[in-house]
C-alpha cells in the first residue's frame, strides 16, 4: 500500500488574503495568480496520488515460482483466511507461553519473599535473645509463619491455575 505524500503546501496558507491597503494593483494581480497556481498544482498533485492509488489496487501480485516465494503465499493465504483454524493452530503453544510466564512471575515472587523472611525471621530472633522483648519475638515468628502459610496457598493456586489454564483456554 502505498504511503499517500502530504502536501508541502498547507492548505490554510493557500486562502486568499486581502491585500493590505496601499499595495498596487498590479501586486494584488500577482498575488492571485501565484494563489492559483499553486491551487491548480495541488489539484494536480491529488490527481495524480489518486490515479497511482487506484492502478496499486488494481494491480494482481506475481505468481510466485520460487519455493519461498510459494511457502510466503500459502502463510498469507492460511493467515487471511476466514476459518479458526490458524487460531486454533496457535492455542497450544499460546496457552503454554501463558503458563510459563505465569510460573515464572511466581518464581521471582518466591525468591523475593525468601530474601524477606531472612530479614524477618532474623529480626525475629534478635528479638527471642534480648528477655526483654522475647513476647514480641514470639509474635513475629507467629506472624512470619502465618505469612508463609498464606504464601504456600497462593503459590499453590497459581501453580492450579497455570496447569490447568491449557484446558481452560481451549474451551
């Protein structure tokens, strides 16, 4: 297809102006004729894109003779095509594609929140050693486990989900 050129010319610069006072007529003369000059090229110019238009979508495309050239037809042919089969071609490997993103988007999650229950179950300690705040060390660690049970439950979840998402996106 082709790219439709733009005129240098903007069309809000072609309106005709009055002249100012105290020009000449034979300026204000000149002025007009310069204005339909370049009227009469811009119409000539969209004549002409128009006329290309229509012989590129007139033209028939080469018949292919080459081996790539035929393997290029039949994809465009198959990929133009009106029927689901194409699409149904790419659900396997799309399903799988979105099943391992998903997992992989939970690996960088676990690996994030181990970096985070060394710090806590650390700071939890720190405080278990000092007599003084062992209460709040008790709670911390009870706080940090229910943390990673909850955690064990949504990596399960999505570990479900990205088995079963291959049977769920072909229905």
């Amino acid at each position: 297809m082709a790219r439709q050129p733009t005129p240098r010319t903007p069309r809000t610069r072609l309106s005709k102006a009055k002249p100012k006072s105290g020009s000449s007529a034979a300026q204000a003369a000149e002025d007009a004729a310069l204005d339909d000059a370049v009227t009469d090229a811009q119409d000539l110019a969209d004549d002409v894109v128009s006329d290309e238009g229509d012989k590129l979508a007139s033209a028939s495309l080469p018949t292919p003779t080459t081996d790539v050239q035929k393997a290029v037809a039949f994809n465009q042919a198959q990929l133009t095509a009106q029927t689901g089969e194409v699409l149904a071609a790419l659900e396997n490997p799309v399903a799988d594609q979105a099943a391992v993103m998903m997992l992989e988007d939970l690996r960088g999650y676990m690996q994030g929140s181990e970096q985070l229950v060394l710090a806590a179950s650390g700071q939890a300690m720190a405080l278990l050693l000092d007599p003084a705040t062992q209460d709040t060390g008790k709670k911390a660690l009870q706080e940090l486990v229910t943390w990673q049970t909850s955690l064990i439950t949504f990596s399960t979840g999505v570990t479900s989900t990205a088995s079963s998402i291959k049977g769920d996106f072909g229905s």
